[in-house]
C-alpha cells in the first residue's frame, strides 16, 4: 500500500524539515480534490483529476493510490470515464493516508 523506501528516499533527498513541511501540503491538496470527488464527479474533468493524484501519489509513496488512479485515468482517456470506480480510488486514499499517517508515527520511515 505504502512504498516506505520512496518516502525514506524522499526523507533523504528533501531533510527531516521539508519533509514535515511536504506530508500536510501533499494531505491537503489531495484531499481538495477527493472531496470534489466525494461531491460529484464531472467525468470530463476525471481524467485530469486522477492524473493529478496519481503524481501526487507517487511522489509519497501512496502505490495502490497511485495504481488506481492511473487505471482510472486510462480509462477516462478511452472514453470510459463513467465506468472508473471512483469510490474505490477515494476508499483506498483514504486507508493509504492512515495507514502512511500511522507509519509515520511508528517511525517506519525514521
């Protein structure tokens, strides 16, 4: 679910200070979107909305987020944007964030 080398490689690129400065931003702009999400979907905008998350995703460590997110913006980009589970892309952010969140606490990524 979480990709801990990648935020240990971020950790490492970025230091201990930025990177306590990146996980809230990175929370809070992902979750503007998801909660768009949550309200409605506009399936001509969904394609830009995954792709949007699925950078964001990997560039923390968020894998299954991210691998979701990219399946769904396939398909939104053939047209089939009605047919992406956004539930289960919003469901698996939000178990990704607790578990990153938790594992953080734990110091996993120290």
């Amino acid at each position: 679910m979480i990709d801990w080398q990648r935020v240990i490689n971020l950790k490492d690129e970025i230091g201990d200070e930025d990177f306590d400065e990146v996980v809230p931003l990175f929370i809070e702009e992902v979750s503007e979107i998801t909660n768009r999400l949550r309200a409605g979907v506009d399936l001509d905008r969904l394609e830009g909305d995954l792709h949007c998350l699925k950078g964001s995703a990997l560039n923390l460590g968020f894998s299954e987020f991210s691998d979701l997110c990219h399946a769904g913006e396939s398909l939104s980009a053939k047209g089939k944007a009605a047919t992406v589970d956004v539930t289960a892309i919003l469901d698996c952010f939000e178990v990704s964030k607790n578990a990153f969140l938790s594992g953080l606490q734990d110091g996993i990524a120290a």
